[in-house]
C-alpha cells in the first residue's frame, strides 16, 4: 500500500456524502457552526456561488451576498466539520467556471437568470 492509498482511506472517513449538487450560480444557504462562550449555534450565510475549487476533502465553494450595500465574499471548505448544513435556494444559469465579473457590477447587474432544468 503506498502513501497515496493511506491518505485517501484517511480522508474517505470525513469526506461528507449527504451534500447537494452545487454548481456555480446557484444561491444557497449555508449554515455555519459558530461557538459562542460555552454554547454553539448555527449561522445561515445566503448567498451565490461564484467559484468552485479542488476536489475531493479539500473542495472549496466561494459564496459572495451584499450586506448593508458592501460585497462580502467567504470561503467554505465543505468537508468541514464546521457547516452544519447546506441548502440550494435556487439554481443560476451562467456560462462560466468562475463568477468574478460579479465583484465589478452593483444592484441589479448582479443577477443571474434562473435555471429550471435541474431540481432545487
């Protein structure tokens, strides 16, 4: 058995399997797991996918909203044991791998068409 093969069956332990189908352009809502004091609750953070990166536990999902008129943008590793849960809200349909044309534009410019082809 070569290091390869270890490192997977490591990582097949903590690889998620109840995840959606994400793509870019779809809005979802993510709940976060956040510690506060001694108690831990679940934060949703709703927003676009605008890029999608690496494969397999170390997949990553960017997901931009605007708050209080300001672009946020975060990061979500979805293997983590920090997301609670992600739910898709709608699904977009672009013609790109990354969305970050969207950085530049404001208000109604941001949005993307809906795509009715595959379930929510």
């Amino acid at each position: 058995m070569n290091v390869q093969e270890i490192i997977k069956d490591i990582e097949s332990e903590y690889i998620k399997t109840d995840l959606p189908t994400i793509h870019v352009g779809d809005t979802i809502r993510v709940g976060v797991r956040i510690r506060e004091g001694g108690k831990e609750r679940v934060q949703p953070y709703e927003g676009t996918v605008i890029a999608m990166r690496n494969g397999g536990i170390s997949e990553t999902i960017t997901v931009r909203k605007t708050f209080q008129g300001v672009g946020v943008e975060r990061v979500f590793l979805l293997h983590s044991p920090r997301i609670a849960e992600i739910k898709i809200i709608r699904r977009g349909k672009v013609r790109r791998a990354k969305l970050y044309y969207l950085r530049d534009r404001v208000g109604k410019a941001t949005r993307i068409r809906q795509r009715f082809d595959r379930p929510v």
